[in-house]
C-alpha cells in the first residue's frame, strides 16, 4: 500500500469519527467541569458554614431545619467570642513570638546557608550531608528531650522555651543554600577583587537576589507559629504565654451538646481570618513553598 | 594563610546554627535512645538520678503490652491506610481536571488550594458542628434541637440521622468523620504537587493517544499515570510519614479527650501515645514509642521506595 493510499484512509476514518468525537469530548467537557465544581463546594462547604454559622443566633443555630442565609446578622457574636476565647492575648502572643522567631531564624539560616553555599572549610560535605539525615527523624523524637532540656533550662511557661527549640531549620537551610548556589560564582569573584568583605557580599548582594526564597521562608515560619499547638501546650501552657491554637481549643473545650456554636463559629473565623489573609496576597510564594518543602506550615 | 584564616571565618558564620543543633537536635537523638534502653528511666531520675537503672528492653516489652498502645497503633495505621489512597485517587483525578480544563482553571486552583491554610484545629472544630447534633442526646432529657447540617443532608435524601461524634457514638461514625476530615486536610498538598507534574508532561504522549482515538479512562491508567508516577510516589510517601504522625486533626474534631464523650481516648494514634507519657512523666516509655514510631516510618518509606522502583518510570 502506497503512502498516499494510508493517508486518504485515515482522513476518511477521521472524517468519520469527527461528529462522534465532538459529542463525547462536549459530554467529556461538561463531565470534567461538574466534577469539579462538586468537589468545590465540599472543600468550600465547611469555610461558608462556618462564616453563616458566625452570625446566626444561638436559637437559629439550633432549628431543626437548617437556614443557609442567616435571618438577622449577629455581630455580636464576634465580639463575644473576641472575650470569650481572649482572642486579643492570644494574638498579641502568637504574633510576638512568630515574629520573633521568623527574624531570629532567617538570620541564623542566611548566615549558615551562607556558609554552606559559598565558603571553603574542612568537612563542609560531611557536616551537610549529616545535616539532610536529621530531616528524617520525626520531630515527636526530639520534642521528648527538647522538654527535659527546656525544663532544666528554667524555661516552662516562657517566650524563650517556644522560640528556641524551632530556630535552626535544617530544611530552610538547604532551601536558601540550593538558592544561594544558582548565583553566579563570578559575582562573589567580582566583589572579592574589588575588596568587598564576605559579610558584606552576602548581605548586599546575595540576600537581595534570594529574596523570593526568603519570603516563602518567612511566610511558612509564620504559619508554623500560628497553627503550632503541641510544642506550646506542653511547654507554655499558662495564660500569659498562650498561642492561639492553644488557646481556642482551651476556651471550647466541649465539642457536643450544649455549646453556644455560632460564638465558636465566630472565633474559628477569627483565628482563621489571618492565614486567609495571607494566601490572598502571597499565594505565588506560598504555593512556591509548599510545593518544594512538603511541610504543613 | 589565607586558606586557614577562611576556616577561622566559616565556622564562625556556621557557630549559631551549629550549637543550637547540638543541644535540640543532636542531643535528643542521643538521649532518645538512651532513655528507652534505660529501664525505669523516670522514677530513678525523679528520686535524685541514682545510677541504679539497668539497660534493656524493658520500655519495649511495656510500650508493647500497654493496651492503650495497641489501641493507638490500630487507629493510626487503619486511617492510613484508608485516607491516603482515597486522598491521592481523589486528588489524581482533580488534578487531571484541572489540567484539561481552560476557563475557570485559574479560580478553582486556588480553591482547592485552600484547605492548606488552615488551622487544622480551628477547622476540626467546624467539622465537628457540621457533624453534631446539638442537644441532649444519650442524657435523661432525649431533647434533640438540631441532628446538625450533615445529618439534615441525609435527612433530605430520606435516611436517618446518625449520631456521628456524640455522647453514645459507636467507633466507625467516629472514624468516618476523622477520614472525611482528614481527605479534605490532605487534598491540596497532592493536587499541588500532581498538578505541578502534569504541566511538565512532555504533549506529544498525548497527541499520540488522540490520533489513536484512545479512550479517556484509558489514557488517564496507561499514560498520565505513568507519567506521573514520580510524583504519585512522592505523595503516597509523603502521606504515609503525615498519617502515622496524625494527632492534631483529632484533637481538632473531639477535644483533648480525644474521643466521643463515654469513650474518651479512644481514638488516640501514635503521637497522642507519646505525649500522653510524656505529660505523666514517663519519659522511658515515650522514647521508647518514639523510636518505635519511627522505625514504622522508616520502614514504610522503604516499602514504598521499593514498590516505586518498579513501578515508577523515571
């Protein structure tokens, strides 16, 4: 069979078959978008209850047959929750300590990394490469000792005791080094000819050009101290020291039966409200990060 | 000289970092695994750390034996076993969606991307009012104001309400709520990921199939997924090593009683174990079940390691 023969066959075939393929790739195509829209509203269901839920009255939180636009808009409920979790501490303490943190850590991973990436020492393989193997261990192994150690230190029921333990991130390290390393070597060449010290090379001239790296950096650091609930409650547990997962758990401790719901509902949506904040303006760089670490917050 | 007088510098740049791991890295690996080798660790060093404890595997034998224990590592390894395959078929097929879609792709990436920034506490506490029944259920007054919006759901379709989370529930109502929590926790990470792999999905597999008039289903088992298998590796793993170390949507959907109101404890998992110890100062037992937590993870990986290097196509 020559060429052109298989040629006019298939284009027949083809000719054939388009009207038929029309239908199923339209049927496909309706298919496809209404599964995902189904599947929208169920990961979108539980945000829009709970922000209808905020404003209901306790009484129309509680009609047997549901409503899915409240009758009256109770603000109040805000205000309410606002003292009743005493939502303003919480805040104030976990912002204090994730902003702490976040500043203390990007210094001592942009020094480190620094290190790694640009200057010569003995065993700088060895040392990183043991560095890599600790990302293995899970963190409950070391949360063990770190409690002891906190607790020998004096420093239950302290600032110090949540910001500490968490300011070496061996992950974030290996982050900014791999970013670190992509800049051209000829620049550091460059500044070291003209006389440039290191320090001052890595502050006015790398750190800039990793900028995107360190924002995811600090972004996901934030995160971490916002949604941090195991570390705090063992270790500053008492009203003064407080975080805000913490302490929104403290302050619902009941999770059936006669709860008042819609003031639940209310501190939910306010302990919530910041991160959503946050992905609205910085989803690039969270999504960027998220999707290289592998790491809820 | 100058080669010595660099060393001098780099070890300064690298000091903060490196006494800070010592102490809350390198120590507790040390102390872990000396602590669960030491026999009644706790009660020797509560009584001025007399040298008395003897090595052994003690802690082992008593993690083993403890019922609770054997409770925790059921509940932990039955919701792995069941939320990550359900999570990643069900973020795969999001995934490849979105990948063929055009309009709207924009606006529903990001929606499903939501769950992730989260706190998975505060949303715990949505999902267990979606699932409550609001009232006095199981007390002496039966009043039942509300069976809750899931259950007014099911009520539509014409099916009974269930007592998912409250006073008098059984264990699997329970477990139910904990995996539809904890899908809807675990989708966007995976979407992310698989999402990501499809977009670098060399075209021209497809074109092939298109030309060959190969039906979807088809397309989706003999070429996406095998193209994607990397990646699908990567979340299963990354699944597993997060399922075993499941604890705080738990605490998120029943409280710190971690378990419906007549049973509370009952749905503990491992790491709810190791901080159970832990608070009542049984440091020996809680290392001990640290390391064993941890050598179910390392074993798992393997297994998953080994099972993708012969099915994943690089």
């Amino acid at each position: 069979m020559s060429d052109h023969t298989i040629r006019t066959m298939r284009s027949r075939d083809m000719g054939k078959a388009t009207s038929k393929q029309h239908f199923t790739k339209g049927f496909a195509l309706v298919g496809t978008y209404l599964f995902l829209c189904v599947m929208a509203v169920i990961v979108l269901f539980p945000f829009y209850w709970m922000l209808i839920s905020s404003v209901k009255s306790l009484a129309e939180y509680r009609l047997s047959k549901p409503t899915f636009w409240p009758q009256v808009l109770l603000l109040s409920n805000y205000a309410e929750a606002f003292t009743t979790a005493s939502l303003g501490r919480l805040f104030f303490n976990t912002a204090y300590v994730g902003i702490i943190s976040t500043i203390l850590s990007l210094f001592i991973t942009i020094i480190t990394a620094f290190a790694f990436a640009r200057l010569q020492f003995k065993g700088k393989e060895l040392l990183f490469a043991g560095l890599l193997a600790t990302m293995m261990i899970p963190g409950e192994l070391f949360t063990i000792t770190n409690y002891i150690t906190v607790s020998t230190f004096g420093w239950t029921n302290t600032f110090t005791a949540l910001i500490v333990p968490f300011l070496v991130s061996v992950f974030y390290i290996y982050l900014l080094r791999q970013n670190f390393l992509q800049i051209p070597n000829e620049l550091y060449l460059a500044a070291k000819v003209d006389g440039t010290s290191d320090w001052k090379y890595l502050w006015k001239v790398m750190v800039p050009l990793a900028l995107p790296t360190l924002i995811s950096i600090t972004i996901l650091k934030m995160m971490g101290a916002w949604n941090s609930y195991i570390w705090p409650r063992l270790v500053a547990n008492d009203e003064a020291h407080r975080l805000v997962t913490n302490g929104l758990r403290n302050a619902f401790k009941d999770t059936s039966g006669e709860v008042n719901y819609p003031v639940q509902m209310a501190a939910v949506a306010l302990v919530s409200a910041p991160l959503f904040l946050v992905f609205i303006f910085l989803r690039k760089y969270i999504m960027a990060g998220v999707s290289r670490s592998g790491i809820k917050g | 000289m100058v080669e010595s007088k660099h060393q001098w510098k780099a070890w300064l740049y690298l000091a903060p970092a490196i006494v800070l791991l010592l102490v809350f890295t390198v120590w507790p690996i040390i102390n872990t695994v000396r602590m669960a080798f030491l026999e009644d660790y706790s009660i020797a060093a509560a009584s001025g750390g007399e040298a008395s404890f003897s090595l052994g595997v003690g802690n082992f034998v008593k993690v083993a034996q403890y019922q609770d224990f054997l409770v925790c590592l059921k509940n932990t390894v039955l919701l792995c076993l069941i939320t990550v395959p359900i999570s990643t078929l069900l973020a795969l097929l999001v995934a490849v969606a979105l990948n063929s879609i055009k309009p709207l792709r924009k606006l529903l990436q990001t929606i499903f991307f939501l769950p992730y920034v989260t706190n998975s506490i505060a949303i715990g506490m949505v999902f267990a009012a979606m699932f409550n029944i609001v009232g006095s259920l199981g007390t002496r007054r039966p009043l039942i104001q509300t069976v809750g919006i899931v259950n007014n759901v099911i009520e539509f379709f014409g099916g009974s309400y269930v007592n998912w989370i409250n006073n008098g529930s059984s264990y699997w109502p329970n477990m139910f709520v904990l995996i539809i929590y904890i899908v809807w926790n675990a989708l966007p990470f995976k979407i992310l990921i698989l999402l990501g792999g499809l977009q670098s999905v060399n075209k021209q597999y497809y074109e092939a199939a298109k030309v060959d008039s190969t039906p979807r289903w088809r397309v989706l088992w003999r070429i996406t997924v095998p193209l994607l298998s990397p990646m699908i590796a990567y979340v299963v793993i990354t699944g597993f090593i997060g399922g075993f170390k499941e604890y705080t949507s738990i605490v998120g959907i029943f409280g710190e009683s971690l378990g419906p109101a007549h049973a509370p404890g009952r749905l503990n998992t491992m790491v709810g174990f190791i901080y159970d110890a832990l608070a009542q100062h049984h440091q020996g037992r809680a290392s001990a079940a640290a390391l064993i937590l941890f050598a179910i993870i390392l074993l798992v990986t393997l297994i998953n390691l080994q099972v993708s290097k012969k099915r994943v196509h690089y």
